[in-house]
C-alpha cells in the first residue's frame, strides 16, 4: 500500500469515527436534556459533539485535500522513485580495480573455495588478482 492511500485510509476513517461519536453524543444529549439533572452531563455532552464534529470535518477536508494536492502536483505516483541527477545510481557499481584491503585483526575474506556464494559473486575474481600481484 502506497503512503498516500494509507493516509487517505486513515482520514477517511478518523473522519467516519468522528461523525459516529458525535451522533453518539448527539444522542446521549437529548437523553441528558429530558433527565434535566444538573450534573454537567448536557455541557459535556454538547461540547464532545461538538469537538468531534470538528474534527470530522478535519479528517474529511484532509482526505480531500490529500488527493488534490497530489493530482495538483504532477505526483499521482509519488511512491516511486524520483530519478537520481547523472551520476547517482541506486545500485552497487561493477568495479573491477575495487578489492577488499584486508586489515590487522580482522578475518580472514572468505576463498572461492571455502564458499560457492563468494564464487558465484565474484567469479574468478582470486585468479586474476592473484596473476596481477606476482
């Protein structure tokens, strides 16, 4: 799932949620209204409806929003890769003059010989290293 989708999912959602509380609310309103009780439960209940009405509509205009932006932009696909300026590539180069330097202490490079993926790899990389160096 690309990044955009997963945010506009995510909107769409949040938004849907809101609406839902704040009919639960709505709802919950009325009740505390006709009890007519003095508790706060109408000012609480009046002001959650309130604030997720709110942030309802955030959540909807973000989800919109999101989608023209986008489309504004030029960037339906904006997961994928922008292209790297000349010179830049996202893989590793073919060197061949480019040879591990091995350094006091450290282990020894695996062999051709000790493992058929360093062979496979590498090739017969040892050979012509070993014929340039005698």
């Amino acid at each position: 799932m690309k990044v955009s989708e997963h945010l506009k999912k995510m909107h769409t959602a949040a938004a849907e949620h809101h609406a839902r509380m704040a009919k639960a609310h709505k709802s919950a309103l009325g009740k505390a209204a006709a009890m007519e009780s003095d508790d706060g439960a109408s000012e609480f209940h009046q002001s959650a409806m309130d604030a997720h009405t709110q942030a309802g509509e955030y959540h909807a205009q973000c989800a919109k929003d999101l989608s023209a932006s986008m489309k504004a932009d030029g960037m339906d696909n904006s997961d994928e890769l922008m292209p790297l300026p000349t010179g830049l590539t996202t893989k590793t180069p073919d060197m061949p003059g480019v040879r591990a330097v091995p350094r006091a202490g450290m282990r020894p490079l695996p062999t051709s010989a000790e493992s058929p993926l360093y062979a496979k790899v590498f090739g017969n990389a040892e050979a012509e290293s070993e014929g340039t160096n005698a």
